[in-house]
C-alpha cells in the first residue's frame, strides 16, 4: 500500500517517515515553507537513534498526483479545525478502475478528539479511528522530532464507528514494521475517549506553559473529573487509566534529543507556532457540547476554551499567563455555576 500523509507535522511526519525507514511507500502532504524544506532537503526526522533523512515525493494536494491508485492509504494528519477543507479537497479526487477516494479509499484519522470521525464518516465510506499516543514535535521547517524509545509511540486502531477488516490489520502490520505498536481494537472509539480526557490538560499547558506542576496538576484533576462526569452522563466508555497504563507500560520512554527543543503537546506547539488557530474547540469543547446536551455544568472546559481560542487568535506566546491566574479565575468559574445554581430562578 502507498500511504499518502495529510498533514506532514509533527505527528504526520514521525509516521511518514517511520513508515518509509521500513521500506513503505510514503507521499507527504504539506505547505508552505514545510513543503519547500521536503521538497529541497527531504524529511528529516530527529529521533533517539540519529537524525534520518528521507527523499519522498512531496505535494501540496492531490493535483500532482493525479489520479489515485486502488491501493493508496490516505492517513489524515491535519488538527480537526482545518479536517473539513482537507476531507473536501480529497473525496472526489478520481481513483483508477473507477470511482473517488471517497467511496474506495481507506481514511486514517491521526488526530486528537473525536469529531474527525464524525466529519470524515459523512463523506467516506471507509474510515479507521486511532487513538494516538505519539510524543512529537515540528522543529522546523523539513524538520519533526519523535522522542520515544524502544517504540516511536502507540497506536489503537480500528473501523468507525466499531469493528475490524482486513484493511485495519494490515495497515497495523506496516505500522508495527516502523517502530510502533498498533493493536487493532473493535472499539477503537473507547480508547479516543480516554484521550481525549488526556488531551483536557493540553490547554493548561498551552496557556501556562505547563502540567507538570503541583498546581497545574491539580487543576488538570478538576477538569477531567468534569470530562468524566459528562461522559458518564452521555453514557459514553473510555478505558480507564489502569487499562491505558497496562497497554503502554514502559514501551516509550522519552529521552533528550540532540538539536530538538524541549517538547510540548499539539495546543502548546500552535501557539508556539502562532499558527492563529488551536484545537480546543474539539478537545474541551467536546466536553463543553456533550455538557449542554446531557446538562452538566462544564465551568472549567468552557474557561479553557475560550481561554485558548482567545490565545492563538491574538497570537499570544504560549505560556504567558502564570498558572496562579489560571487557578484563580477556574476557581471563580465554578464559584459563579455554583451560585446560579442556588440562585432562585423566576418563571
């Protein structure tokens, strides 16, 4: 299979090109002065054993390709805010023996959050969640970084909206080829679940600069407990961290990287970036959607939200607001939900 990555990031890239060291046909996808750099000097990859270099063939969209091979893999690696123009680009383009992408091709969701899915499912027939457990970094341009060792990271996938195929099992053997673990699950959604409670406290380090801190941890504590209860509300399963801690264990161990900067998540590596954009619309804003629909207050998920949105639109430097201002103003968040709810309320 010819897997063609969307999205040729810091996730996107440490796959492509972990996918091609074992041998596998990659096609990266990109823009802007990162598809210069792929273009002129190839992908480079920092990871713990060198930095490795890879010649692929680099596009901007699929008008270079032309038309698609019955055996392509497309692997959607883009964050969920710029998913739906990507999804539209690519589901008609023509596939040799007849029909579009979107009607033959499989579609591989590398991304945070669930509502990829959703996007995805209303325009492809064949679409494979992961959960992806994959620490990386863009560095710069032509340049991504991937810290973990002996596996590169972890990745639960499988059919949504549930099940298992053929197709899923041998894209997890060409993954598991290139220093990754790939179980295949029927209910790869429960494992997007729990990442996604993971994922909350990507905003608090977007914002304050970390969650490693006594406080931050505290307060990334509160918000899962909101995250769980609206799930639980909305009757939705996630595995649990007893089962997340089984399935990794010490599989990937980060080490420091020559020439890579200091590591942070997606949310934090967008304001870095100045991008303009972040995903927390889809990470605590699902719980923040989930909690209007199954009315449970979402003080705290809402304040991160807007929060960060705030941030990468006025291209605020990641990490600016101490985490002392975070805490107080989370504190006089739920203050405020719980002296409404106490508050006689007139017919």
């Amino acid at each position: 299979m010819r897997y063609i990555i969307i999205g040729a990031g810091a996730v996107g890239g440490t796959v492509g090109g972990r996918l091609a060291q074992a041998g596998r046909e990659v096609v990266l996808v990109a823009r802007g002065k990162h598809l210069a750099a792929l273009a002129e000097r190839g992908l480079r990859l920092r990871v713990p054993e060198g930095e490795l270099t890879y010649r692929l063939t680099a596009v901007d969209g699929p008008g270079p390709l032309g038309e698609l091979r019955p055996d392509d893999v497309l692997v959607l690696a883009v964050k969920t805010q710029d998913a739906l123009a990507v999804l539209d680009t690519w589901g008609d383009v023509p596939v040799a023996g007849g029909g579009t992408a979107a009607e033959r091709l499989p579609l591989v969701l590398l991304q945070n959050g669930v509502e990829g899915g959703r996007l995805a499912l209303r325009r492809f027939r064949h679409v494979y969640g992961v959960c992806v457990w994959l620490p990386s970094t863009f560095v710069e341009p032509g340049v991504v970084s991937a810290a973990g060792t002996p596996l590169t990271g972890i990745l639960h996938l499988g059919r949504l909206p549930h099940g298992t195929d053929d197709t899923a099992h041998r894209i997890a053997a060409d993954l598991e080829a290139s220093h990754f673990e790939a179980p295949v699950v029927p209910d790869v959604a429960r494992w997007q679940y729990a990442k996604l409670l993971a994922n909350l406290s990507n905003a608090v380090e977007a914002l304050t600069g970390t969650r490693d801190t006594g406080a931050a941890q505290a307060l990334y504590k509160r918000v899962r407990a909101e995250g769980e209860a609206v799930l639980d509300a909305a009757g939705i399963a996630y595995t649990s961290l007893e089962e997340q801690r089984a399935a990794r264990g010490d599989k990937v161990t980060l080490v420091p990287l020559d020439g890579a900067p200091r590591g942070g998540g997606s949310s934090w590596q967008s304001l870095v970036r100045g991008t303009g954009t972040i995903e927390a619309d889809y990470l605590n804003g699902e719980i923040v959607l989930l909690g209007r629909l199954h009315g449970v207050p979402t003080p705290l998920n809402e304040l991160l939200q807007r929060l960060a949105d705030r941030f990468a639109r006025e291209r605020r430097a990641a990490g600016s607001m101490p985490v002392a201002e975070l805490v107080r103003r989370a504190d006089a968040a739920e203050g405020a939900v719980a002296a409404d709810a106490g508050a006689p309320h007139g017919s």
